[in-house]
C-alpha cells in the first residue's frame, strides 16, 4: 500500500512538472492537458459514485489533487495571446475575465471545502461530486463551445 501510494504521488509530481513545462511554453496544450486530467478524474468519481467502481480513497485525493492543480493553474492559462489555435474556449474568458476567475475560485474553493468529506467514505463522495459538477458545468456553459 505504501509502495502504491509512493508512485501514485510521483506520478502527479511528474505530470505536474509536464504541465508547469507545457505551461511556460504553449497555454494552449497545458491547459487541454489539465482539463483532460481532470475529465479522467471525474470519470473515476463517477464510475464509485454509480456503484461501477469500488470507492477508493486514495484515487479520490488523487482526483482531488487535480482539479486542486487545475484551480491554481487555470486562470495563467488564458493570456491575451492564447486566444486562437485548437481550442474550445470562448470570448467571454477574455472579455468577462472578472467572472471567469470568479468562477475558478469558487471551483477551487469548492474543491478544498469537499476534499475531506469525499475521502472519508462513498456518501461524502455523492456530496462532493455533485457541487464540484456544478462548478464544472456553470464555468463550462458560459466560458467553453459545445463539441
């Protein structure tokens, strides 16, 4: 357990240095990158919270510890000259950027309020996923395109 735990956490030293790198040299790819974890991450939640998984605190923290990147990270991901390219971002996070970085904050600040509750057991998981989905799907209506 505690070998499994060990590389688990220097797996997420790792990419989290991939993503600081990608980060100083291409916004655009760190930022898919984040998001795409995230999206993992989610999917992994999901699954425990339908029953389809067996809850699993440490991947719990794991994905916790994501989107507690994402949270801090996100916002320097949008400079003015990131706007073109392969993206799905909208105007807005430019033109609205007060709100856009409102909307981050509340996402981080949702996710360090849930962390504890979601770790401890299956009910807090449902709990936590459900107002962290909200943030997601709040920021995503308003600051990303539909596929």
């Amino acid at each position: 357990m505690k070998r499994s735990l060990a590389l688990m956490l220097a797996g997420v030293v790792v990419a989290a240095s991939a993503v600081t790198v990608m980060a100083q040299s291409d916004p655009l790819e760190a930022r898919k990158a984040l998001m795409k974890g995230n999206g993992r991450e989610a999917g992994a939640m999901v699954k425990m919270v339908k029953g389809e998984a067996p809850f699993d605190a440490a991947k719990v923290n794991a994905a916790f510890d994501q989107w507690t990147e994402t949270a801090a990270k996100f916002p320097s991901l949008f400079p003015a000259n990131a706007k073109e390219g392969d993206t799905r971002a909208l105007p807005a996070i430019w033109t609205e950027r007060a709100k856009f970085e409102a909307e981050v904050a509340k996402f981080a600040k949702d996710v360090a309020d849930n962390r504890a509750k979601a770790v401890a057991n299956l009910d807090g998981l449902k709990v936590a996923i459900a107002a962290i989905g909200t943030d997601c799907g709040s920021c995503h209506e308003t600051f990303r395109k539909p596929q």
